[in-house]
C-alpha cells in the first residue's frame, strides 16, 4: 500500500478519528503526504515523525496498538451502552482495526530515502482480537484517560490526570486494621457490583484516614477502581461529573479529604443532595469517601444553639443529619501509647531500622511528646527522620 493511499484510509477514520490529534501520528501524516522528489521536506518530515515516536518508543506497531487500545471513541461509548451490535457501526470498526493493522507495519524502509539515520521498528499484533479482548477487560482496563492513569482531580468540571500519585500502599500502613478492614471491605463490595455506602472516615489528625483512602485506590487500581479528588468548593460539579460516569465501566470512589462546614456554608446542602434526595442517583459504580477531624462535620458555637431560632431542635437536627447520610462511619482516634509503639515497631522493620527495640520505643516517646502527642502520622515522621540520619 502506497504513503497516499495510507493517508487516504488515515484521514477517512470514523470510529479511531480521534488518532489524528495524537501528535506522533500528526506527524506520520506529514510524511505520509511529503514529496518524494524532495529530498529535503521528506528528510524533515522523516526525522520529525521518529524524534516524536522515540520520545515514547522506538516500536511504532506497539505504540499504534497502544493508541488504539485506549482510545475513548464512539464504538466504546456504544459498547458500554449495548448499542455496539448496529452493523453498520461493526463493520466500520472491522474496516478501521484491519485497516490500522496494516498502518502499524509502515517501515522506514518504504521512505524514499538513501541514508537514514535512527530506524524504528515494527512487528505483527493482530488488532481485531487485540481490541475485542480489550472490550471484554474494559471494567479492569478502563478506556482514554482512564487507562493511563487511575488517580484524578477536578479542574473547571473536567477530570484532571495525576500524572504521580501519592504511592501510599496498604503494606505501609500499621495499626488501625480493623477500621481499614471496613473500608476495604465497602470498596471489595463497589468492584463486585454489589451495594456499596458513602463512607465519612473521621476521626484525630495525623491517624492515617487519607492515607487509608489513598492507599486503597493504589491497591485495587489494576482491579477497575479509578480515585478522583474533589475540593470542597468543587462539590457543586459533582452530579455532572457521576452523570458522565454513570455508564463507565470502571468504579470510582469520589475521594472529599478534610471536610467541614460552616452553619451557613452553601456547599452543605450541595453535598446532601449529592449522598442522598437528588432527582438523580448516585450510580452503582460510585462511592463517596469523605475524611474529617469533625464526627458532624458542621464548625458550630454555642451562639448556634442558644440563638434567636423560633424551631432550634429543627435547625440542628437539619446540622446533624449531614453525617447520617453516610451508610458508613469509621472513627480513627487518637493512639494510646500500646498502639502508638506498636506502629512504630512495624514502621521501623518496613524502614529496616537496625535500632534496639528499647531505644527505639523511648526516642519515639521523646518525638511524640515534642509533636504535640501521638498519631501514626507522627510515628512516620520519627522513622523517616531516624532513617535518613542513619544513612548520613
């Protein structure tokens, strides 16, 4: 096949149309269509395609695949619906994965040019069965940005990659077993389809209920779990952005790190509506974890509950009932020193800290008084410090 028929098929995509705002491919474009009898546009148009495609691989049959493999495009969006059985629509897909099958195969050696530098390479992967067993992996796999990355933020309603997640891992984390245990528990339950609650972790600064959350979207990220970080302030978007996810295949866990209110905060009713009394719902493949230092999440004052209110008992009970609407509490308090020892017994031998039990658990002590008190968190911050003195 010829560099413009190869570009005729390129540019009659349907289905794979969003391939050519990828930038390698922009470029193989250009080479595609550069003149053979001048030598120096297709010189140009040669190295900027393989400057491009080395940035990522020098195996352009793999990246191709790759491209195509995570590709977020109309037939996903029909799969994911049951609407992808149309004939019309499989047969462009058919026409589409043969075609680009044979496009994973351009050479350097069918470029017109005498003295090439740098040559990438090629090799045969059968596209058909490689895309339909990706169809069939999607609620591990996930599909566009969601196969590339499995932790995100909000910016402006749009979900924002995390390009270098927090690698906090479940096998760092001491103490606190059986409250972790719940929550691993709820998420086992959203990845088996099965009903899973909204979960406020609550409870002491420092006592690892973010870590908790963090370190969970790491451990079960492989099994179609998909972590996305909303700001207090961005609890408004929230129903776009489940509407969205609402036919996604993967399960996401709406992650709201340390969340209070002020009693006459907007956001407050904002987030009722989010857990429960919305027209719409919530979603089976979505769960809202909320993390905080208050069991009621509302900052109040004893001015609140002795004001000029004609029905008070109406008005806090209006207070308390955001935290009701979270089908799971777990409370994270403060370590007693039996804990507090114990974490840091497990933190030294994760660290590999050669340090006597005894002078380990006094100088840790001595730290904990120094911080403000004990809490997992000041337990890591001990053995970081006492690893990084012994590597000096």
């Amino acid at each position: 096949m010829t560099s413009e028929v190869l570009q005729t098929k390129l540019h009659s995509l349907v289905i794979f149309r969003n391939l050519l705002q990828n930038p390698v491919i922009q470029k193989l474009d250009v080479l595609l269509c550069a003149p053979s009898e001048n030598t120096l546009k297709l010189a140009d148009a040669y190295g900027a395609f393989t400057a491009a495609l080395f940035t990522h691989t020098t195996d352009w049959s793999q990246f191709l695949m790759d491209s195509v493999l995570e590709d977020e495009n109309l037939y996903i969006h029909a799969y994911c619906q049951n609407l992808s059985a149309d004939k019309a629509l499989q047969d462009c897909l058919d026409w589409e994965l043969d075609f680009l099958q044979e496009l994973s195969l351009f050479s350097p050696e069918q470029v017109p040019l005498e003295d090439k530098p740098a040559l990438w390479s090629t090799h045969a992967i059968p596209f058909a069965a490689t895309y339909h067993q990706r169809l069939k992996d999607l609620p591990q796999r996930g599909y566009g940005i969601f196969a590339r990355h499995h932790v995100f933020t909000v910016n402006n309603g749009e979900l924002v990659p995390v390009k270098h997640p927090d690698p906090q891992s479940l096998a760092q984390l001491s103490g606190y077993e059986q409250e972790r245990s719940q929550v691993i528990a709820n998420t086992r339950a959203l990845l088996a389809g099965k009903p899973a609650s909204n979960v406020l972790l609550y409870g002491d600064a420092g006592t690892g209920k973010s870590s908790t959350v963090k370190a969970i979207a790491n451990e079960f990220a492989s099994e179609g779990l998909r972590l996305i970080e909303v700001k207090k302030a961005q609890l408004y978007q929230i129903p776009d952005i489940v509407e969205r996810l609402s036919l996604n295949p993967l399960k996401f866990i709406l992650f709201i790190d340390d969340l209070s209110f002020s009693s006459n905060d907007n956001d407050f009713s904002a987030l009722k509506a989010i857990l429960e009394g919305s027209v719409s719902s919530r979603g089976k493949n979505l769960a809202i974890y909320a993390t905080s230092n208050r069991r009621h999440l509302i900052k109040e004052s004893f001015a609140d509950r002795d004001g000029d209110e004609i029905h008070l008992a109406d008005t806090m009970q209006e207070l308390l009932s955001l935290s009701a609407r979270f089908g799971l509490t777990v409370t994270f308090s403060r370590p007693d020193k039996t804990l507090y020892q114990h974490i840091v017994e497990n933190l030294a031998v994760l660290y590999d800290l050669s340090v006597p039990k005894d002078q380990l658990l006094a100088q840790a002590e001595t730290f904990a008084l120094r911080a403000g008190g004990r809490s997992p968190r000041t337990a890591k911050q001990f053995i970081e410090q006492l690893k990084a003195r012994e590597n000096t």
